[in-house]
C-alpha cells in the first residue's frame, strides 16, 4: 500500500470540502425553512375575538321625553320609566336617564315611586342607581291580613333601588321618613328590604320617634 502523505491528504479533504461547497447553500436554505416553519406553527394564532376591537362606552342610540313600560309573562304592568332624554349603551347594556321618574307595581298592591336628577337602568329594568337628590318612596300599603306597611321615603345623593326584591340599598348619608313623622338618618348608608320588613342602617344613626296620634274624641 502507498503511503499517504500530507500533500495528498490535504488533496482529498479539499476535494471533499469543494464537493459539501456546492451543497452548503441548499442544506442552509433546507435549515432555515425548516425553523421558519416551526415558528409559524408554535406561534399562537390571533382569533377573531381578539382581532376585534374592544367596545367603546358610546351611546348607540338616544331618546327624548320617553317612557318605557315593562310587563310581566302575565301580561300585568311591572313598572313605567319616564325620562327627560336617554342614552343607551351597548356594551353594558344600560340606560343613562336625566331626571327619571320611576313606577313601580309591587306584589299585592304595593306602590313604588322614584326620582334622581340622573339614573343608570339595567336591560330588564329590574335595577335602578340613582344619583344626585334620589328619592324613594313606597307607598302605605295592607296585605293579605290585613298588616298595615306605613309609608317609607328614603332620601339620599345614591340610593340603589331593587324592583324585583322590593329593596332598597346606599353607602353613602340616608334620610329616612317612616309614616307621618317618624325620622331616623345615618352616616354611612342603609339596606332596607321591604319584604322582610328588615331595615339596617349604617355608621352614625339618629332618629326621632313621634307619639301616635290621640283618635278623635266623639
């Protein structure tokens, strides 16, 4: 056998290196489409929720001098809100009310007014925020056996009033008027459930309790 010599071994790996040469620029190209490909893959595509823009808080549509009357599955009037102008927004799904006016036929008779210098209405008209000299009143009513409910005005900057419950609630100062005089106020706001006939009031409270009448002597 011919021995191999420096010379002739640096012929042969430049032979080889000539030939991988011409190969080199395809097996690059080979690598770099293979990476971008797993790139494409592994990134997270975008859906067309997140395409989308998110919504804006922009009136689609406004009223003025309306009233907007809802009615149970019976057929029966539920309640009756009447505005100055209105704006509804999409994307809560909400009335803004100037000045409403609020009428509300509860369960066996009872009556439930409201007014605010500004509201915020739900879809179903279920819940009423009230903003701005709100006052609630539920009018003296007598159920079944013959319970006698006295009259109840709630006077307050907020008050978040409950159609469906008969509910009243506020975290922010509270005047309450219970019957013909009855008067108790608190600091820090009320949850009332006339239902229940429940009534708790919050941080500093204060009130005054009048006598009852004497009946008309004959």
């Amino acid at each position: 056998m011919s021995a191999v010599t420096p010379v002739s071994m640096a012929l042969r790996l430049r032979r080889v290196w000539d030939r991988v040469a011409v190969y080199l620029p395809l097996l690059l190209m080979g690598v770099m489409a293979m990476s971008t490909y797993w790139l494409v893959r592994s990134t997270p595509s975008l859906g067309e929720a997140e395409l989308e823009a998110a919504p804006r808080h922009v009136p689609d549509y406004f009223m003025h001098e309306f009233s907007v009357k809802v009615f149970g599955a019976d057929g029966k009037l539920k309640s009756e809100i009447v505005g100055v102008e209105g704006r509804h927004f999409p994307d809560t799904d909400t009335l803004e009310i100037d000045q409403p006016r609020i009428r509300i036929l509860g369960a066996e008779g009872r009556i439930t007014t409201a007014v605010a210098a500004r509201g915020l209405i739900n879809a179903d008209g279920s819940e009423a925020q009230l903003f701005d000299k709100a006052v609630v009143v539920r009018e003296a009513s007598t159920n079944v056996q013959g319970v006698v409910s006295p009259r109840n005005e709630l006077q307050s900057d907020f008050l978040h009033l409950f159609a469906n419950t008969e509910q009243v609630r506020s975290h922010l100062p509270v005047v309450l008027v219970r019957g013909t005089g009855d008067r108790f106020t608190a600091q820090d706001g009320i949850d009332f459930d006339n239902l229940d006939q429940v009534m708790q009031l919050t941080g500093r409270v204060r009130g005054t309790l009048l006598p009852p009448k004497d009946k008309d002597k004959k």
